[in-house]
C-alpha cells in the first residue's frame, strides 16, 4: 500500500478534496467498536430466537436504531461508515423478521410476502449507503445520497417494529351474530323456575394433593385406583372442602384445559379450546386501556394475536346463558381474562364483579367493584389500592364476605344465583392471617396456613347454605345448590402433584391434573349405583396459632369426633371445559331430549358429564375419544384410549415436550408415549415398545393442529 492509500485508510485525508477516490466504508479507528456492537446484536438475535420472549423484540428493535443513528451520525461527520456496523444494522432488521417468522401470529405467515417487503425496504437503504460509492463519483453527491439513505433508515428501524406489530393482526371470524341469537333464544325458551343454584369455587394454582380428601389418593398403582379410609395423616387439613364430596363425587383424572391459568378460565367459562379464542397465554394488565400502542398490544404481538387482552366478546359463557335464562350472576375474586371494554366479567355475563382483574404478583393490584344497573348503566369504583393491597393477608376473608353478601341478596331477593368464587390463592405471593402477622412468608408453612384459612372461611360459606331453608320448600339451600370446587392448574412454587411428574407451565400431568369435587343433593349427584360409594373419614384440627416453622406443620390437635362420610370416585378422564355443558345441563338448559341447548355455530369442546356424576354410568365410561393438551396455543400432546391386549388403557403421547429435570438446559425430547394406567408419574416412554399407538396418536396430535389452523374458531358452517 502506498502513503496516499495509507493516509485515507488512516482518514488522515479529507477525501472531498480527492474527487478521484472512493468513499472508503472501512475505518480501522471505529473497528474495535464495530466488532463489539456486531458480536452483541448477534448474539442477543440468536437468544431472541431461541426463546421468544415477549420483550426481546424491542430490545433488537433498539438496537437497529442505535446502529442506524450511528451511521448517519458519521456519514455527517464525513467520517467513514464502518463495515461491521452497516452489518450489524443488517442482522438486527433481518433478525427482527426471522423473529416473527418463527414466533409470529398466523396471518404473518399467511402474508409472507407482505411482510417481506416491510424488511426489504430497510434493507435496501443500508444496502444502498454501503454501496452508493460505486456508481455516485461525485463528493458532495454521495454525502447527500448517504445522508438522507442513512436517515431513512433511522427513520425506518423506528417504524419498523410498528409495521411488524400491526400486521400480526390477523383477520378473525366474527362470532357475534351467532352470539347474540343463542343468548336471545335461551332468553326467550328458559326460566330458573325448579332450578338450582350454582356454587363454582376456583382455586388459583393448588395442586392436585393439596387437600386432605385427595392428600391420601394415589392416582393409580399398578393400574389400580388406591386410598386410604384416613386423612389422618394428611399435611393440610381442609374438612369443608372435603365436605362437599359427603354424597357426593370427586374425579380422579380431571384435567385443566390449560397448565396457566388465563386460558383454563377461559375453558371453564366457554366449554372451548382456549387457542379458539386467541387466549395462548396469561393476560397481563393493559396499562393504557383501549389503546393500539398499549404494552399487550405493541410487545406482544405473538402472544396476543388480534391485538386480543382477554376473552372476546362474541364468545358464549355459562355465566351469560344463566343470565338470559335469569339468573342473578356475580364472579367474586380473580378474573384474569382482560381489564376493559368487552374483557369485563360484567360484559361476560356477570351482574356483579368484586375483585381484581389480575393475579395477585401483577401490578398494579388493585380492587374494583363493578356492577350494571337496571338500566343497563355500567358502574365501577376501586375499592383497594394497590397499596392497600401490599399485605394480602386479609384477602380471604374480605372475599369471602362479599360473596356471603352477594348470596344472601340473591335469597333476599328470591333469585337463583350463579356464584362463581375466585380466590386468587394459593398463587405466589402466598399470605396467610392464621397467625395474625400476615407478613406472607412464602415457606411450605404459610403455603399449608393459606390453604387451611381459605377452607375455614369456606365452611362459613356452607354453613350459610346448610342453615338456609330453599324457597321451593325442598330441604336447605345447600340441597338445592350444585356445588363445584376446582383448581384452574397445577402448583406453582409450592404443593404436592403426588407421584404425577411435572408442575404448573407444564403439560405433564402434575401441571393439568386438578382436584374436583361436586355435590348437589337435589340434582342426583352421588345417587346413581353404578359407581360403589367409598367411607372416608376426615378431621376438624385446631392449629396453632403461634406456629411459624415448619417444624410445627404437623403439631395440631384433631377434634375428638373424626367425621365420617361417603363419596364416590370417577375414574373417567374429563377436562374443565365440560363444566360448560354440565353446568347448562343442571340448570336445565336442554332439549326436549335431554341433550344440552348449545349454540349451533360454534364447535363447543366440552361434553355433558350429569350422567358420571349422578353415577348411573360406569366410572370407567369414556366420555371424550381423545383430550388435546395445549401450551402457549401449541398443541404439545394428546391422551386417547387405545386397546392393548384386551385392556383398555388411557395413552398419552408427546411429539416434542420440554422437560424441567435437567440439572443445566431443558431437553427436547422427541416421541414420548407413556401409559397413564400403569405409569402416571410418565417416567418411562413406550414409543419404540408400541410404535404403532405412537403413530396412531401422532396423527390425532397432526389432525388438531391443521384444525387450529383451518378453522381456528371452530366455527360450524
């Protein structure tokens, strides 16, 4: 290299007065740096893609502008433009569209081509900066080309992220029409007259062991079910909740819908697959309500596909059916499935809410109540701060006395109820008043007292019912009431899955198997005999107050009259979705034979289970050919009965599933076929033992998710 060529390689040069010389693109001062920034964009690219997280897209997005401002910085500097920073402005744009490639909403793959242009255009300016100084000889020429390309490209690394987000919108099918006529038919066709009143109690994150009454039920052992007459060896004590399975029922393979929480409750409510309402994930708050540009809106495009922050409004809840069919409908507690406009529970077909629209470790924390008057006037107020709701140890029993005074108007006013209790425990941050210090320590301690407090304040519930004479002059409230106590998913950080592998987040069965136990004396629950009724006994214990170890967990004093009780256990598999059909079943919104009233333009998930828990079917009836488990809108398994040697066995199988026993990565693992009968814990995969049932259950798994795809919404045409 010769003195003239090392001076402008060193920009000792000012290189407009060297009209003859190219606009030279490497600048050995600015490598280091160049090298540096290049090496963090794409390493925090490769991490964005593997993992999808929410917020990693705008982090990329910011680092595209800083690249793009740098160059432009000095382009007018009249500096060089450095080749390793012009290719890191190239990886963040072009990595921002592999990311929605790969993690985005369906319609961005549907407009593949569309999208594609909103990259190109970008891509072509950088382009045309790094090569302008091929064809443009003139100084002055090539620093304006330069300088307005550069400035584009700011310009559009800013809207970029804007674009992208906006056309992951997808065009979803209206269900309103077909909303709107059922609700008017059932208006038009239904009373409440000699129907029941109707108790729903969600638990948030309890797991499948957390209460006495299945603390000492094995899921199955060598294929068969196993318990124990005694719950006097159980940790946590919760006699009311046991209590309700006293002639009644419990099942002991009930599944959530959804191993989070938003999209079970969704479940619950619709009878559907969450994914046919865009429901992948948990909702979080919408910090600017009703705004494109809010958060969950513009950071979350994958995730909350059609811009959706909770349950859509032509979706059909059992709340809205019993409301038409004149039910007093209120939901205290947690709500979770959006925090305006038609996201409201009072727009979901609830007379009255009290609570928060959020998780208890969401913030803001605040309570409202929500109510629409007569005139159909929408009023709302907020009850509790944020800040008064720091220490949550009063939460219990402050929901639980506006759901007594929810009930008791209802009786006072001579109205069938809809109750439908929330609480938000035993979800972190776990709290607890059973010692009077409510500091929410979250030790298997508090974890036990939270769960024994909120059994407590149940039986305060009961008792109201017990002791409160029914207007049809038919025994007590409580005969009258169909009583239902569920968990939306399984533990969090805390509780027992027994011998079930895996825990909330996941769909191995500890993360989908939940407790439930119904009674309705009235309506034949329990009454049938094809199912044998089984003793247990369970115990009052009086805890210590003073305890705050865990050492004192087991310290607690039984009553001296152990109760002794009767149930009946379901062996059949079901998913929370069939308490939609079964609820509307119940309270008598059927045909003339029989069958459920269902909307007729929208594929409804569940089934009807009355006949399981009146017990005049076998345990072991197969209610639904197979049970589709959803994470994060993927179908990741499937559960079917297949014959084996002349037994028939419930299988389930996985394609691809993460584990969480690995002590360094999670392992994909591939092909994964368990027996549930045999093996419950899903320790040990059967695929190359039956690689035809792996096969069979693949393409079940195949068929669901083209499904999904063709018809998302399960739209009956």
């Amino acid at each position: 290299m010769n003195e003239f060529e090392n001076d402008i390689q060193n920009d000792t040069i000012d290189v407009d007065a060297v009209s003859d010389k190219k606009f030279v693109h490497i600048d050995k001062s600015k490598r280091i740096f160049d090298i540096v920034y290049l090496a963090l964009c794409s390493a925090f690219m490769l991490v964005m893609w593997c993992t999808g997280y929410n917020f990693l897209p705008l982090i990329a997005n910011v680092l595209a502008i800083v690249a793009g401002v740098l160059i432009f910085a000095r382009v007018l500097a009249k500096s060089n433009v450095g080749l390793y920073m012009w290719i890191a402005y190239m990886v963040c744009i072009c990595g921002l569209f592999v990311f929605f490639l790969i993690w985005g909403a369906e319609s961005f793959g549907k407009n593949l081509w569309y999208n594609l242009v909103l990259v190109l255009f970008p891509v072509l300016l950088a382009t045309l900066v790094y090569v302008s100084d091929k064809f443009i000889t003139k100084k002055t020429a090539l620093k304006i080309t330069c300088a307005v390309c550069s400035f584009l490209m700011v310009g559009t690394a800013i809207v970029y992220v804007f674009f992208m987000n906006l056309r992951c919108r997808p065009t979803v099918e209206s269900l309103q029409a077909g909303h709107d006529d059922y609700l008017a038919s059932v208006k038009n066709k239904y009373t409440t007259q000699d129907k029941p009143n109707v108790l729903v109690i969600l638990m948030d994150d309890m797991a499948y062991s957390d209460i006495s009454a299945y603390s000492y039920l094995s899921s199955k052992i060598n294929g068969t079910s196993v318990t124990v007459t005694d719950s006097k060896n159980a940790t946590i004590n919760t006699p009311n909740i046991d209590s309700i399975a006293d002639g009644g029922i419990m099942m002991d393979n009930f599944y959530s819908a959804s191993p989070v929480c938003s999209p079970s409750r969704f479940s619950i409510l619709t009878g559907r697959y969450s994914s046919r309402g865009y429901l992948d994930n948990v909702v979080f708050p919408s910090d600017i309500q009703s705004n494109p540009w809010s958060p969950t809106h513009f950071l979350n495009p994958y995730q909350f596909l059609n811009n959706v922050d909770g349950i859509l409004g032509d979706e059909i809840t059992f709340a809205e059916v019993l409301q038409a069919a004149g039910y007093n409908t209120g939901c205290i507690g947690k709500w979770n499935l959006g925090d305006y406009g038609q996201y409201l529970p009072t727009n979901q077909g609830f007379d009255y809410f009290y609570g928060s629209y959020y998780v208890n470790d969401m913030t803001p924390y605040n309570w409202v109540e929500d109510y629409v008057d007569e005139q159909g006037n929408f009023h709302s107020q907020e009850v509790r701060t944020h800040k008064e709701n720091l220490d949550q140890s009063e939460s219990t029993r402050l929901l639980t006395a506006k759901m007594l005074e929810f009930i008791s108007s209802s009786v006072e006013n001579d109205e069938k109820f809809l109750a439908y209790y929330t609480t938000p425990w035993p979800h972190f941050p776990i709290y607890s008043d059973n010692s009077g210090t409510g500091k929410g320590n979250t030790s298997d301690d508090t974890y036990v007292q939270c769960i024994e407090e909120f059994d407590k304040y149940l039986g305060d519930i009961l008792n109201y019912l017990k002791s409160t004479p029914d207007s049809s002059g038919s025994g007590s409230l409580y005969d009258n009431t169909l009583i239902v106590f569920t968990s939306d998913n399984g533990p969090g950080r805390e509780g027992v899955t027994g011998d079930m592998r895996g825990r909330k987040n996941t769909t191995f069965e500890g993360g989908m198997k939940v407790p439930i136990l119904v009674s309705y004396p009235n309506g034949g629950v329990g009454s049938g005999d094809q199912i044998a009724s089984e003793t247990y006994t369970y115990y009052q214990w009086e805890n210590n107050a003073e305890r705050t170890s865990q050492a004192n967990v087991a310290s607690k004093t039984k009553s001296s009259t152990p109760t002794t009780a009767t149930t009946k256990h379901i062996d059949a598999s079901s998913m929370n979705f069939d308490l939609f059909n079964t609820i509307l079943s119940y309270c008598g919104i059927t045909n003339s034979d029989g069958s459920v009233y269902l909307p007729s333009d929208r594929i409804i998930d569940g089934v009807d289970l009355t006949s399981l828990w009146n017990c005049t079917v076998p345990t072991s009836t197969r209610v639904h050919d197979k049970l589709f488990y959803l994470k994060k809108g993927k179908c990741q398994a499937v559960q079917m009965a297949v014959e084996l040697d002349g037994t028939t066995y419930d299988f389930k199988y996985y394609d691809s599933v993460r584990t969480e026993n690995s002590a360094f990565i999670d392992q994909v693992y591939k092909n994964y076929l368990f027996n549930l009968d045999t093996d419950p814990a899903e320790g040990y995969s059967l695929s190359k033992t039956y690689p035809e049932i792996a096969s069979k259950l693949l393409a079940e798994l195949k068929g669901f998710r083209n499904e999904m795809k063709t018809n998302r919404r399960g739209i009956i045409k």
